[in-house]
C-alpha cells in the first residue's frame, strides 16, 4: 500500500519523475511501457501494430494487477492506464500522483512524436483525447501537480506534498 503511482497524460513527464522519486526514496522503479516492452522483447509501437491497442491494453491490466499486491514501488503508467475503469482497483495500492503540464506544453512536446501510436492522428485528436481524460485523472488522483516548468521545480513540490 505504500506505493508510488505517476499518472497523466502522454508527456506529462511521469517517468522522469518516477526515477527521481524512487532515487530519494530509495524505492524500486517500475515503468510499465518499460516493463511490457522488457517482457514482450518488442516496443509498444510493435504491439499496437501486430495485435492491436486491445491486446496492448490486456496487458496493462495484467501488469497493474500484479504489481498492486507488491510494495515500496515507484510506479510509471503509460498514459492510458489510468483512464481504463477496470484498472482502478488496482491503484488503490498506493497514492496517485496526477502530473500535468497543461495541453499547450503537451503539444509541444509530444505532437509529432512517431514513438508514441496515439499520436499519429495529429493535434486535434490529442486535444480532444486529453480533454476526455483529464476528470478521469483527476477522479484517481490524490495529489495534483503542475508538470509544466523543469523537472526539478516538479520534483520540489512533489517531495513538497509527500
Ligand atoms: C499511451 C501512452 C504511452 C503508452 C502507449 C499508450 C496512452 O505511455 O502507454 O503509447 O494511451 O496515452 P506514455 O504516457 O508514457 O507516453
């Protein structure tokens, strides 16, 4: 139950701060693209093109299933995790961290980013995904933080509200 878990959207800077955290509290770090791509041995890209964004997102769930029965975790989700109901249970294993940095700054730094699928449709369709998500994040988080200046004014008010 005293668990780290980073959630926002695509470029909120989630893992940056999940590393940060996890070095000051001397906790175990887990990224769950990360983690998915170490155990599929292919990149997230890789999966949504062969089997699809639903078999990507079986195995979110899979992986926040398992990790909510550990502790003493950072934890990283990718960006759609949090906004899948079935995995609200799951964040109950520790405090939810909102990261936002705002649509402007969200467009700057991920429109065009051909690593990531759900960018492919263009600004239009990332505005209007991160409208639709951000009450969600919101509903699941215990701590919002402001993610849109440097990482290390972030990581200040995080440790700040910890
Ligand atoms: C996604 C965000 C990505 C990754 C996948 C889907 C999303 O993670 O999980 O491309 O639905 O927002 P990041 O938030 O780490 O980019």
């Amino acid at each position: 139950m005293n668990n780290l878990i980073l959630c926002g959207f695509m470029g909120s800077g989630k893992t940056t701060l999940a590393k940060r955290l996890a070095e000051h509290f001397g906790m175990e770090l887990i990224d769950t693209d990360a983690e998915i791509e170490k155990r599929e041995n292919r990149s997230i890209a890789d999966i949504f093109a062969t089997d699809g964004e639903a078999c990507f997102r079986a195995k979110e769930t899979e992986l926040i299933k398992e990790l909510s029965a550990r502790d003493n975790l950072v934890i990283a989700l990718g960006g759609g995790l949090a906004v899948n109901e079935k995995n609200h249970p799951y964040l109950k294993s520790g405090r939810v961290i909102l990261l936002d940095c705002g649509i402007e700054e969200t467009l700057k730094r991920i429109e065009g980013d051909k690593s990531r699928p759900l960018t492919a449709n263009g600004r239009e369709d990332i505005i209007s995904r991160y409208n639709f998500r951000r009450p969600i994040y919101e509903a699941v988080a215990d701590i919002i933080i402001d993610s849109s200046e440097d990482i290390d004014r972030t990581f200040k008010t995080a440790i700040s509200l910890l």
